[in-house]
C-alpha cells in the first residue's frame, strides 16, 4: 500500500495548509479554529504511521534529529504497555520556538501525543515543559477531556530538556541526565518502553497522519523535506520564531527577515551547543546534509547572529561560563572539564595574551568529548572548538594584545 493510499480516507475534506506557514495555520489556539483548519483526529495503525513517517522523511526537531519514524519503530511491541512524553521544555536560552508552538498551536501537539499514544496502544502519556507553557496547554486539555494527558512542569535549566533528565523529572526525580547506555525505548518512564518526542516534531506528525507524506513533502527539500521552527536572535534582536522551509539557506532566512548581510560577523547555528559560522560560510542549507559541511547541526533550529561590532571570542566566553555552570556535576568533564576550558576561554577573550591558550582549550575540549553521561560536555567542547576557528582572526589578534571587532 502506498502512503497516499493509506490517507485518503483520513482526509476528510480538509486540505493541509498551502505553503509553509502550516505549523501555525490556525491562526488562533482554540478547538474551534484548530478543527476548521485542520479538520477532525485522524486514528492511524502503527504499521501506516510508521510507513507514512518513513516517507515523509521527518526528524526530531528537539537537537539530536532522529528519523522521526525510527523512533516510533524502536518502541518494542508486545511486552509492558508502552509510554509517550512529550518534550517541550526548552532549557536552551535562545530556543522559543516549542514555547511559540504551545501558546499558538496546542491542539496540534495533542493531537500528535494521541495520534502516537493510539498507535503504539499507550495508556499514559506525557507532557513536558516549562510552568509558563503548560497553562496554553491546560487550557486546550479542558476543551478536550478525551484527551488524558499528564502535566509536568520542566526546570528552568539547561539540561532539564535532554529527554533521560526529562523522564527522571517526570518520575519525580531531579531534571538530570542519568544512564546514557539505557535506550528509553526499551526501559524509560518507570521502566516501561518510553517513546520521547519533542512536541515540535508531534505537531509534524499529526499534520502527516492527516494530509500524508507527499503533502509534507510540498515543502523543503528532497533530503530535508517539510517545514521547521527556528528561533532567530542577535543583531541587537530579541528572539523572534519563523517557520521556514527546510534546507533554506541561512543568508536567505537572514535577509528575509531584515537583517542585512554585511552587518553580521557570524551566526551561532544550533545554539549553545551549536557551532560558530563565519559571514563566509552562512550560505549554507539550513538542514542536516546542508550544514554538515561546514561542521554545523540544525539542533533545535536555532540561529543567532553577531553583529559585526561584537566580539565573538567575548561572547564565546560568556556562554561557556553559562554552560559550565549548569551541568548536574556527576561526571568527571562536567565537574572539572568545562570550568577548565571556560575560564581558559575567558583568559583568551579578556586580556590574556599567553599563546598556548587556543592548544590548551582545544586539548580539553578533545579530553571531555564523549566522557559524560550526556552530551553537554560534547556540545559545550564543540561550540568552544568551533570558536576558535570561525574567530581565528580575532584569537590572533587577541594574543597580540588587540581585538578585531573592537578596534
Ligand atoms: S555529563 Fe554533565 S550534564 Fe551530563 S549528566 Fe554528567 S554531569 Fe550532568
């Protein structure tokens, strides 16, 4: 059966929305304006659902970007009843978009919560996210008393988000990472098979179970199709949310959105634990084979930019020292690692001129890779490493006693 065949009778006469704008198509949170744009809740069995995720070509859109089909594959079959949580807590502080996505849009992300929950025969289910976004999502509950979905407020930290840390807060545990060699969908959420989706990558669903694969595949790209949420900050902006088409180049989304090239020194891709682009380099394809060349990750399709009077070492430092204060401090990186290479960072960005400092800091980022039971220290080391060769002007410039973009 072909995944068109597989809709149809979902349908129900209601066309996906045109264009890109489709996330938000609504145009007003409530059940009513939901329904009229959307039309009714479509029931899907897990094998179609799994098939129709499987050719649209969706992955996660919470950082690491699982094929979204892959996910709901790996929940075993047969064995305890399966669990669904959905992920909205966003500790990253550039990322708004899963906020903007539950304030506009919550009967989307219900339904994917039951759309996925129905399929895989889950009793439970799950939301989530940070105290603010829960009361959009509270309020949309009450005008759908089918729908029995627990909510759980997220920390407002940056680790609470990773989906291990959100299953021990969900149990009534600290907002931490624990055992990285658990597969969740095999032993999560109180040892039962957990699937955790972030609920931007629900709400793409739920709008496939409804208009199929090849109406998400009206938008984007042939290896990064559909649409995303991306949150855009810097230049003396405050975070602004967009919904793009995947695999749109950086300097498109930029100059769509006002912001003039010359103006930008670079761009942080993928947030915190993103990677630094150069103004050289920000015509890459916003998407996973897009950016892969240039070292950089979607993660929660994040963009912030510099502008040119900025320094990206300065600013560099001050995220490290963010970051390094906001491990769990249970692994050996974490407690020693990241302090280590963020106060070397701050040495190099304010004042510093001792020349091994860039050798040093790239030692350690090498050292803690891989070492944690999550991957802040990996994603902490990466935007370190990826400073300092975006910035390798300004860290020459640095050790002579001067700054670049300050001068
Ligand atoms: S690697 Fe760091 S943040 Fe991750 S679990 Fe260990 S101490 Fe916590």
């Amino acid at each position: 059966m072909t995944s068109d065949q597989s809709t149809i009778s979902r349908r129900d006469h209601v066309a996906g929305p045109a264009g890109a704008t489709r996330l938000f198509a609504a145009g007003s949170a409530d059940l009513a304006s939901h329904e009229a744009a959307f039309g009714p809740l479509p029931a899907m069995d897990l094998a179609l659902l799994i098939d129709e995720l499987l050719q649209s070509g969706l992955d996660g859109r919470g950082g690491a970007g699982f094929a979204a089909w892959q996910k709901l594959a790996s929940v075993p079959a047969g064995g305890r009843r399966p669990v669904v949580v959905a992920n909205g807590a966003e500790g990253e502080p550039l990322s708004q978009k899963d906020a903007a996505l539950l304030h506009n849009a919550p009967h989307l992300v219900i339904d994917g919560i039951l759309i996925a929950g129905r399929s895989l025969g889950a009793r439970e289910l799950h939301l989530y996210a940070g105290a603010k976004q829960l009361v959009p999502v509270a309020r949309a509950l009450e005008e759908r008393r089918e729908a029995r979905i627990r909510l759980h407020e997220a920390p407002d930290t940056f680790i609470s988000g990773e989906a291990a840390a959100a299953i021990s807060a969900i149990s009534g545990g600290l907002a931490i990472p624990r055992d990285r060699t658990k597969r969740l969908s095999d032993s999560g959420l109180n040892g039962r098979p957990t699937l955790v989706h972030n609920v931007e990558t629900l709400a793409h669903l739920a709008l496939i179970a409804r208009f199929g694969s090849t109406w998400f595949r009206g938008v984007g790209t042939g290896s990064a199709p559909g649409s995303r949420l991306i949150t855009l900050s810097g230049n003396s902006a405050g975070p602004r949310v967009y919904e793009i088409p995947t695999g749109v180049h950086l300097t498109e989304i930029l100059l769509s959105t006002g912001i003039e090239l010359p103006s930008v020194r670079a761009a942080l891709v993928g947030g915190y634990h993103g990677t630094w682009l150069a103004a050289d380099q920000l015509d890459a394809p916003f998407s996973k084979e897009g950016l892969a060349p240039v070292g950089a990750r979607t993660g929660a399709g994040i963009v912030m930019t510099l502008d040119s009077g900025s320094c990206g070492l300065a600013a560099t430092a001050d995220i490290l020292a963010y970051l390094s204060g906001q491990s769990a401090r249970q692994c050996g990186p974490c407690t020693n690692g990241l302090p280590a290479i963020a106060r070397l960072f701050a040495r190099l960005a304010y004042g510093d001129t001792n020349g091994k400092l860039p050798q040093e800091i790239s030692r350690l980022a090498v050292l803690v890779t891989g070492r944690g039971s999550c991957a802040h220290p990996d994603g902490t080391a990466r935007l370190a490493s990826s400073a300092l060769m975006a910035f390798a002007a300004d860290v020459e410039a640095h050790l002579r006693g001067r700054c670049e973009a300050l001068r």
